[in-house]
C-alpha cells in the first residue's frame, strides 16, 4: 500500500539511493581518515596477531573493474584464522560501466582472505537501482562466482509487481536473476497495485 503517495518502487528508490550516497560519503571519509595507518594495517595482516581497524574499506575487483566495494564501522582481523569480522557495514557492486548496480547494508558480516568470501548476517537489505529489494537473514558470495547466495527468512520485492519469501535465493549481482529454493510462497500485483494471483510453492528445491 503507497505511503503517503509514494509507491513501492518509489520507496526502494529512495532507500536505493540514501545507501548508495552514504556508502559513498562513507568510503571518501575512511579513506581519508585511514590513509596513514593503511600501510601499517597491510603489514601487520603479515604477521601472526590480531588487528582492529576503525572504517574500513574492502574492494573486490574483477576483469580489472571494480566489481563490489564495502565501508565497515569496524574490522577486526585474526592472522591464526585469515578472517575479517566486521560491523557496521555498507556497500555497493558495480555493473560494466562502473555504476553502482545494487547497494547493501548490513549489522555484521564476516570476509574470509583465504577464498574471498563475504558473509553478511542478521537483517541484511539489498536494493537494486530499479527499486527491487531482497531482505534475508544471511546473504553471501565469493570471489570468483557472481552469483549471490541468501538464505534464512528471504522475502524478495520486485517493484510493485511481484513479493515472495523463500527459505533461499540465488541470484546475480544485478538482480537481473534470481532462483528461489525451498518452500516459497509468490505474490503478483496489477499495475493498480491489487493482488492478482498467489502462488504457493513446494519442494523447489533443485529445480
């Protein structure tokens, strides 16, 4: 339902937008105010301790284009186990053009050095430039696979056309994609916004 005439699709966007301003604002703050400790940072993940990090900035690229970047509030990084815990989190990916394609946000999340993994969990939101959203308990992908993993309570908003929830969703890093698994349950909207039809899923898991 619009609230105060706004629609749904006007709503992600504006939700779209405040994060990928504030991921911005945010990487532009923490680089300037960690570009004296970076270097020390990179040479103490050498050694055999733990570091804490204030604002931290974790970039990924891929085919040597930015593919996804995040700021975390906090970041700490234990040699033994080559795992960054972080909190705090916002970010972006990026589509061939450099533009951001999807912005995300999250409590608390984990980066894994070894195989390039990140883990974001508790009420994780992303929100494609489009106005679509996912909300999950835990979302993840890896280094070398483009593909985006959510899991645990997934609800899944594709403008003002169409809401499922699933107990998992796989998709791509620019929504045009998505496969949901497990008991799901689908909503279709008219354009009006009234409910069309409901389509109740079993057992999709695989297909």
């Amino acid at each position: 339902m619009p609230i105060m005439g706004l629609s749904k699709k006007k709503i992600y966007f504006i939700v779209f937008l405040s994060i990928a301003i504030l991921c911005t604002a945010g990487f532009l703050w923490a680089w300037f105010v960690t570009r004296d400790i970076r270097k020390n940072v990179a040479g103490a993940l050498n050694q055999s301790q733990k570091v804490i990090v204030k604002n931290l900035i974790l970039t990924e690229t891929k085919d040597q284009q930015k593919y996804w970047e995040l700021y975390a509030k906090t970041g700490s990084y234990e040699s033994s186990n080559k795992v960054v815990v972080l909190t705090g989190i916002i970010g972006n990916f990026y589509d061939k053009d450099k533009n951001v394609a999807l912005s995300f946000e999250s409590p608390k999340g984990t980066y894994e050095d070894a195989t390039k993994t990140v883990t974001l969990e508790g009420e994780t939101l992303i929100v494609s430039k489009d106005g679509s959203s996912i909300l999950a308990n835990k979302i993840e992908w890896g280094g070398k696979n483009t593909d985006i993993i959510a899991s645990g309570n997934v609800r899944i908003q594709r403008n003002d056309e169409l809401a499922t929830t699933s107990e998992k969703a796989v998709f791509n890093s620019d929504l045009t994609f998505f496969k949901i698994i497990g008991n799901s349950q689908t909503m279709i909207f008219t354009k009006e916004g009234q409910k069309q039809e409901e389509l109740n899923l079993f057992n999709t898991k695989g297909k």
